[in-house]
C-alpha cells in the first residue's frame, strides 16, 4: 500500500482539513496520480510549485472540460484526454501574493463529474500544528468521498497555545484542556475523532480518515500508534494513517 491508496485518493474529491500537513499531504497525492486537479473552498497558498500550472478562473467546470476534452466520467472516448498539464491547479483568483482564494463548495460539486481524482484544500490553519474548527468550518463539497483530517504528533507533550494550535478555545471545549496545559495523545485521538472537530460536517456517504503527520522517528511512531489506538476506541473509521510526508515515501503504517 502506498499514500494514495492508504487515502483512496485515486479517484473521487479528496478533502484535506486540520493542521500540521495538509499542503503537503496534497503535493505528495498530487505528484503520485497520473492527473489530479489540486483546488480549495477557501484560501490557499500559492502552490505553482508544485502542480504543472495554475488556472485562474471563473469557471474551473469549462477549464477542466478542456484538459479532458470535455468529457465528463461517462465519455466514451477516454484516449482523447490530454496527457500534458497534470497535476492541474484551480483557483477563482489570486487574492494575493502569497495565496489564492478559493471555489464555493458548490462548485468543486460540479468537478466531481470528470473523471479525475480531485484534491480539495477545505480549511485554514495559519501554519499550525493542531486545530479545531470554527463554526464556519469546514468548507466541505457535498459530494466529497473522503475527508482526511490532518494532525502533527509534535504536538503530543507540547503546552496548548497559539503557537502550536489554531483555535485554541475549540480545543479546550473538545478536550477540556485549559490553555497552557500538557497536550496527549488522547487529547489528540479527543478532536481528530469528534464531530466538532475531525468529523465535523463530513459528508454522509463520505469516509473519514485521520492522518497523523510528522512521525519522523522511532519515539514519534510509538506516539502516533497511541493516538491511533485512542481514535478507535472512540470512533469508527476504516484506518489511521501514521505519515511523514515530505519523505519520498511518505507512508508510515495504517493502523
């Protein structure tokens, strides 16, 4: 098994939400899918980077209509696809230097009827570690198949501030923490595996998977097996997948 398979990212809208990851869990799908369009609900990142180009527009449904030759999943002439300009970016408009806005739900709804693995950034985390949503949050598509909520296991054993966790009052009503206090590994299974944290909003129908980030080492393997013994004791989900992913593979274990 490798990342994609471990996310079942190979086909369908992925959404990736929560901290200590997510745009990088997003490069490694995309760079490992023969075509994926890489694209959000709200602001992200300049990503160029990383997928073969970026298309700024109005209407990502007609551009995306273009690299497949405007076959949606039931055409009948799939060989005419564009084998060129994958992984695709999509975006409504850059908003500024440093990121682009991004789509309505609604319309990454409207993606998901091409045939192509779509990669969908669905909330914000200012560059921390750990979050729990705003009651704004997630911006989930209502069609989106898997939901991969993302957390870093450096933040076990770490104090609970600002620094290291979005939304720090979130947090505290989920697990109880005051501000300041000692995070575990249960308070960390506590959010990936509540519904107003991890699973909020997720869609019904859709698979939710957690993904412990940043197990770089032995110490922090043991760690992240614990977070995911804690996820599975409360809740129901088919994995947890332990990942380090800026390593070339960046697939840890499933647990």
């Amino acid at each position: 098994m490798d990342i994609v398979a471990a996310l079942e990212a190979d086909s369908g809208t992925t959404c990736v939400v929560g901290a200590g990851g997510k745009k990088t869990t997003l490069a490694a799908l995309a760079s490992r899918l023969d075509r994926a369009v890489v694209t959000a609900t709200v602001r992200i990142p300049i990503f160029d980077d990383w997928v073969d180009r970026v298309v700024v527009t109005e209407d990502p449904v007609g551009a995306l209509g273009e690299m497949t030759s405007d076959a949606p999943s039931d055409s009948s002439d799939p060989e005419s696809e564009s084998e060129d300009g994958w992984p695709l970016g999509l975006v409504p408009e850059r908003e500024r230097d440093d990121r682009y806005r991004g789509y309505d739900p609604a319309v990454v709804d409207e993606l998901g009827e091409f045939d192509v693995p779509v990669l969908v950034k669905a909330d914000g985390a200012r560059m921390r570690r750990f979050k729990a949503p705003s009651s704004k949050e997630p911006q989930l598509p209502r069609t989106a198949d898997i939901v991969v909520s993302v957390a870093s296991v450096h933040v076990v054993g770490e104090p609970l501030s600002e620094s290291l966790v979005h939304r720090v009052d979130e947090v505290s009503k989920i697990t109880g923490l005051s501000e300041g206090e000692e995070i575990s590994a249960a308070d960390v299974a506590a959010v990936l595996a509540s519904e107003q944290g991890g699973l909020k909003d997720v869609p019904a129908g859709a698979t939710a998977i957690p993904l412990l980030n940043m197990v770089d080492d032995d110490d922090l393997e043991a760690t992240a097996r614990e977070v995911a013994a804690e996820i599975h004791d409360r809740v129901d989900v088919p994995r947890v997948v332990l990942a380090e992913m800026r390593a070339e593979d960046p697939l840890v274990d499933v647990v």
